[in-house]
C-alpha cells in the first residue's frame, strides 16, 4: 500500500484496505530506503559511462521526483502559497491550500528549492563512493521516517484523509523506528568498511540524520500551528524541506 501510494514505479501487487492506513504509514520509511537505493544504482550507471557531475546530479534530481510522482512536490507548493504570505486569518491559509491555483509565492519557492536541490546534487555526484549511496539512503529514509511520525502522532486536519483513519499510537510507530535504526546501522557499517562502530560513520551518518530531523520537526510544528492540523501537504513540505537541508548537510560533508 505504501509503495503504491508513494512511489512512481507501479507496485506488483495492488492492494487497499483502509484499516491498514496506519500500517502503511508505518511503513513509509521503506520506501525512502527503495528510492535511495534506485538513485543509487542511476548514480554508479552515470558514474560508470563516464557522464560528467552536472548531468548526473540534473539526471539524478530529475529521477528522485518522477520516482515520488511529484507527490511531496505538490505538497511543498500548497504549503508554499498557503504559508509564505503570513495571513492572519487560518481559515483563509486552509482555503488557499485547498486551491488548485499555482500562486506567486510557490513558483517563488519552487524555484529557489529546485536551484538547491539541484546543485547539492551536483556537489554530491562529483565521483561515485559507497559512503555518498549510504547517506542518500539514510537521507530518503530518515525524511520519510519523520513524516511517518508527525502523520501518526500529530492531530489530523479535519479536511485530512488522516482524520477519516484511527488516532495513532506509539505502537504504529514501532515499524518506522525498526525501519530507521536498520538503515542507520547498515549505512555505519557499510562506510566503516565493515566495522560495526567507527566515529567517522557515526559522524556521517548522525549529522545528516540530526539535519533532517531538525528541519522536519521545525517545518511540521510551524506548519501545524499555522493550518490548525496535519494533512498531506504538510508531510509533502516538511519531506522536502527537510531532504533540501539534508543535501546541503552531504554536499559539505563530502566536499
């Protein structure tokens, strides 16, 4: 359910069943993981035939956001359009992110976020290693982890499809921390070249795990607060805000 959902890439196996919304949100962290490591395997093909940094990180910008059928993208400009303009009024935000309209404020956005994106991707893909495959997948994987949690865990809009579903528990949450600390733990090892504990890793990983986190709760909590609830807008937004930061924290790490 989640990979049909989420993922561009048609699922083998079709199926829905609304009393399992929860479970499939549990699960959502895995399909971070699935898209890093497809990215991945574009980064060695381009790596390999030789193509230059900037058309691999372009390609591999391009890639990531037609893997997630632009789904988070569009929840990134509604928050964009919805939030920038500091109305007063939270009705009139709820209104605008409703809006099928593309305003001013998240072509602004769109824009500004793509030029990022795009070149901490490049500073990324200058030479293929293992250690940048591990923190991509860390990255994709800890994002969504995060939107699992503010999803399961935060008071759902009235308007959300969230509010049609059961109220969360910590129970619902445990598949995505499994998810998370299996991610984390191979990323370490795989960077420490087989050691289960080396600073170096723990360093890499942790720092663009913290970024993530950080930004994902500060966007969640702030988007939260100004539209009165979570829908999936606001998991969309905090999803690539808090990869954008993500990036920034690889392209300074790897330098």
């Amino acid at each position: 359910m989640a990979w049909g959902m989420f993922c561009w890439i048609p699922c083998p196996y079709k199926q829905w069943r609304e009393e399992d919304r929860l479970a499939q949100i549990g699960m959502f962290p895995l399909v971070g993981t699935f898209i890093g490591l497809i990215l991945c395997l574009c980064w060695w093909i381009l790596s390999y035939i030789g193509a230059g940094m900037i058309i691999t990180g372009c390609l591999m910008t391009g890639i990531y956001f037609l893997l997630t059928g632009f789904i988070h993208m569009d929840g990134f400009m509604d928050c964009s359009d919805a939030i920038m303009p500091r109305h007063p009024d939270m009705e009139k935000r709820r209104r605008i992110l409703k809006d099928s309209h593309v305003g001013a404020f998240a072509v602004i956005c769109l824009a500004m976020m793509l030029a990022i994106f795009t070149g901490a991707m490049i500073e990324i893909a200058d030479g293929f290693s293992i250690k940048g495959c591990c923190l991509l997948v860390v990255l994709f994987t800890t994002s969504r982890f995060m939107s699992a949690l503010e999803v399961l865990m935060s008071e759902p809009m009235e308007t959300s499809q969230y509010a049609k579903a059961p109220a969360g528990t910590w129970k619902d949450v445990i598949p995505a921390f499994v998810i998370m600390l299996v991610v984390l733990g191979c990323a370490e090892w795989l960077i420490s070249g087989g050691s289960w504990w080396s600073l170096i890793a723990e360093l890499y990983s942790n720092a663009v795990f913290v970024v993530v986190v950080i930004v994902a709760l500060v966007t969640a909590r702030n988007d939260i607060k100004k539209l009165g609830g979570m829908n999936g807008d606001i998991s969309g937004h905090l999803i690539t805000m808090s990869e954008l930061f993500g990036l920034i924290c690889m392209a300074l790490i790897m330098r």
